[in-house]
C-alpha cells in the first residue's frame, strides 16, 4: 500500500436503510475521491460478530479508516460528503 492510500471498513447491519445508505454513499465518496487509491472492506455485524467485536463498536453504521494512520472513525449513513470527507482528511 502507497503513502496516499486509504484501507477503509465500513461496519454494517445487514440490509438495513441506514446501512445500505451508508454503502452506497461511502462508495461513491471513494470514487469520486479516492479513485484508485483506496480499498474498502464491508463488514455486517451479524455475519462476522468477532471482527465488530474486536473492533469495539459503539454505533452503526460505521467507518474506519484504518491507514493512513491515525485511525479515525465516522458514524452514520455518510450522507454528508463534506463531514465524510473532512472526517477522512481527504483534499477535497
């Protein structure tokens, strides 16, 4: 992974609004944004309970970004471009 790379992971509950919102809204961020630069990493919580475990999460959905560090954290369906994106310290 190159220095101006992003690994992200968007925490989810199955196919519910908020989180089929926040899918959809993270993916277009990313390639709008990101193009080529990022990978993005869907985990639903009933499917793979241990990761969200390990993870420690409070809300969902969630985003991480776990490179480059520090890692940050967004709640929420990722309607906000601008919050995402300040959020994620992506240049707009």
């Amino acid at each position: 992974m190159q220095k101006n790379e992003y690994m992200l992971r968007l925490f989810i509950t199955g196919a519910s609004p908020n989180s089929v919102r926040a899918l959809i809204n993270i993916k277009q961020i990313c390639e709008d944004h990101l193009k080529g630069r990022y990978s993005l990493e869907i985990i639903d919580v009933y499917q793979q309970a241990e990761i969200a475990e390990k993870e420690q999460l409070v809300a969902l959905p969630l985003l991480i970004r776990k490179k480059p560090l520090p890692e940050r954290r967004l709640i929420g369906d990722m309607s906000d471009i601008g919050k995402v994106l300040k959020g994620l310290e992506i240049n707009q």
